[in-house]
C-alpha cells in the first residue's frame, strides 16, 4: 500500500468524490514544489496508490484536490478552485491518511488512519 492515500468524501450530496484529480509534491530544497504524482480519485473516493512502498521521505509535502475540475464536470458552482494542504513527513515508517470533507462551500481535513 501507498504510504500516503487520501479518501474524499462529497457532504453536499453525502457520497464519495469520485473522479477528483489529485497532485501530491514534495518540497525539495533549492529547486521549490516538484510533483512527485498525480491520480485521480477512484469511484469510492480513494486513492491507495499514490506513492510506492518505500518511496517516502522525511520533509514538507503538498497535496492539492482539483476541486474546480471536479464540481465543473458536476456543473456545481463552487467557492474553491482547489484545496491544498501543507503537511509534514517526520518519520517515514509511518503510514499517512489524509481526508478531505468537501462541500461547494467549505472543506475540513485532518490526518487519518
């Protein structure tokens, strides 16, 4: 299993975001974000295979949710064009769980497991 996966959960209409494209990066210093992979979410809101075993490394991490491509297809208005969260590796043995509660209007996230 991926050690960083990420479920997405639709509380406007109370089901899985299916289809939500998803960008992960790692801050590498001096070069900045460098994109490191990119999915999309599966018909249960899921991504599991984000990252291979043993690909993780200790350091500062973004993931961004394609919130605009995704209420776009829905033909929803919404307020956030994407959502991004900062988030920090210190010990790469660990699994990461991040969950995003997404509404056209607010979003909530914390770390899972």
């Amino acid at each position: 299993m991926s050690p960083i996966t990420t479920h997405v959960l639709d509380t406007g209409i109370g089901k899985p975001a299916a289809g939500l494209p998803v960008v992960l990066e790692a801050y590498r210093s001096p070069q900045g974000w460098q994109i490191i992979a990119e999915s999309m979410t599966d018909r249960n809101g899921r991504i599991m295979d984000l990252l291979e075993e043993g690909a993780l490394e200790e350091g500062l991490y973004r993931i961004t949710f394609d919130t605009d491509g995704y209420f776009g297809d829905q033909e929803v208005n919404a307020f956030y064009p994407s959502v991004s969260v900062n988030f920090q590796i210190a010990d790469t043995s660990q699994h990461y769980h991040l969950p995003l509660l997404l509404s056209p209007f607010g979003y909530s996230t914390y770390r899972g497991s």
